[in-house]
C-alpha cells in the first residue's frame, strides 16, 4: 500500500481537483481502464516481492502524457500499482520550447522527474529532406535516448501515454499505407530484451484525457517539431475515423474491441494459424458471419 494512503493523505496533484460528479465519473473512467490494461496485459507482477520495479513515465507535456501520469499516481495512492514513478521529459532542443514549466509543475506535485537534454531537433531538420515529416527519424532518435535513460536510472519499463485512438489510426496506417495488421501494443519487450514498453491508457478514449486535462489544468506544452506538419498520415487516418464516428456514433470502440477479438483462422497468415495442418476428422469451426 502506498505510503500516501495509510496517512491518509491526498496526492498533492489531486488537492484541488474539481468536486463535480461529472468529473469524479470522468476520472474513474480513465484510471479504471488504466487498471484493466495494467493487468490484462501483466504489466505488473503481483506476486513479486523485495523493492518495486521502477517505471520511466515518459512526460512530453501534452495532454496524453499528464494524464497517464496522473492515472498511474491515482493507482499508486490507491495502492493498486506496486511501482516505483520517475516522470521524464526528453528537451529536445525545440526554439522556444518553455523549459520551466515541467520542472515547475512536477515540483509542484511532488512526483520524482529527470530532465535529459538532447538537441534532436537540430539533427531532424539537418537530415530530413524539406517537404518531407520529421516524425520517423524523431522517434527513431528519442527512443534511443529514453532507452539510455531508464537504463541509467535503473528502471525496467518506459512508460507511454499512447491512447484507443493513437492505437487505432497506427492500424489504419498499417493497413492503407504498410499492407499489414498491426496497432500499438499494450506491452513489449525491446530488442535488447531488457526493457518493456507499456501503453496502459491503450484503451481509454482520447475524448475523455482531453476532458481530464482541461478539468485539471495541466500546463500543456504544444509539440511545434512534428505534430504541426500538414499532411501527416496520421492526421488523415484520424480525419478518416472522426467522419465514421459522425455517421455511426461508438465506432472507435467497436474497432478497439476488434482489436482484442482476433479470429486468426479467419486472417490469410500462415504464420499465425496453420492453415496445411488442417486435417478432416479433426476438431472444426463454425463460420456464420462469412458468405457462402
């Protein structure tokens, strides 16, 4: 149990937090989802005992990221994550980006935080050619370095605030532009073998962590490197999946469900269900949402 709650004390980023019902159903909502991610995915091993395991909380200062940093501390205090937080924001040399305002707020809070420094920005716009978006070699650049870190500072997990609708464009792109069936997953295990990334907000709806921010008032800090470039992929995938929303209101979450509903029997890879081992006599499967 955390320290926090057998004192009896509130978290000092819940101090002031809005009394409305609407709200305590708003924050519910997302560390509830949070929690189901934590452990249908086993992200955390219950029976472990000995010192916790240290997560590297990835704090970009966008709304997604507050948010996940919030929902994992709400766990904590509640004692239902048995883990050690280190928030961390990688400054990536962007002009004019507001180097106060983490170190600020996360003071403020009092959560435990690293500020690395790395003037990726710089080498981004150096090597990616004019016309083209920065994202692929952005990230490529800031893994490698989030990678260092939580080495560094002994964690065993990265931290990602990645949502339902992040996870569902990456299945669009995968399946218009890459011709194959892939999303974000919840949780993976690095080359290196040493490191997982976990994604536990992958299920919550991008709607409600919008709602969470503004109600909190976290001090977001607009990404001015990628995320403002036309024409992006991404943009596109969530312009296509905001018009199926308009004409056929909870879509999102059909597709979210999708996504844990695999029939591989039902797909064309060889490498995920053996088709030539098919054999009759042997145990079938009904088909009754195929033509004939």
């Amino acid at each position: 149990m955390a320290d926090d709650q057998m004192t009896g004390l509130v978290p000092p980023l819940f101090a002031d937090v809005p009394k409305s019902v609407s709200f305590k159903k708003l924050r519910k909502r997302i560390v509830r989802s949070a929690l189901q991610a934590v452990d249908q995915y086993g992200m955390v091993d219950r029976a472990r005992t000995g010192e916790p395991p240290k997560w590297l909380v990835c704090l970009s200062g966008g709304k997604d990221s507050y948010g996940l940093l919030a929902a994992l501390i709400d766990l904590k205090w509640q004692g239902a994550l048995p883990v050690e937080l280190i928030a961390c924001n990688l400054d990536q040399g962007q002009p004019g980006f507001p180097k106060h305002v983490l170190p600020g707020w996360l003071d403020k809070v009092g959560v435990k935080y690293r500020i690395e420094t790395e003037d990726t920005y710089s080498i981004v716009t150096e090597k990616v050619p004019e016309n083209r978006t920065f994202c692929s070699m952005c990230s490529r650049l800031r893994r490698g370095i989030l990678y260092r870190v939580a080495r560094e500072e002994g964690c065993e997990a990265i931290v990602l605030g990645h949502h339902r609708d992040d996870a569902l464009e990456t299945f669009m792109m995968n399946l218009i532009h890459g011709g194959r069936m892939a999303a974000m997953p919840p949780k993976l295990l690095n080359d290196a073998g040493d490191l997982f990334v976990l994604r536990p907000l992958i299920t919550c709806a991008e709607d409600d962590l919008a709602k969470f921010a503004e109600a909190m008032e976290f001090p977001i800090i607009p990404c001015n490197l990628c995320g403002s470039q036309d024409g992006l992929q991404r943009q596109a995938m969530k312009a296509m999946l905001d018009e199926w929303e308009r004409k056929k209101p909870g879509v999102r979450q059909v597709m979210a469900h999708a996504l844990a509903t695999v029939r591989p029997s039902h797909l064309h890879d060889p490498r995920v269900f053996d088709f030539a081992g098919l054999a009759l006599g042997g145990t079938g499967e009904d088909d009754p949402n195929v033509p004939f």
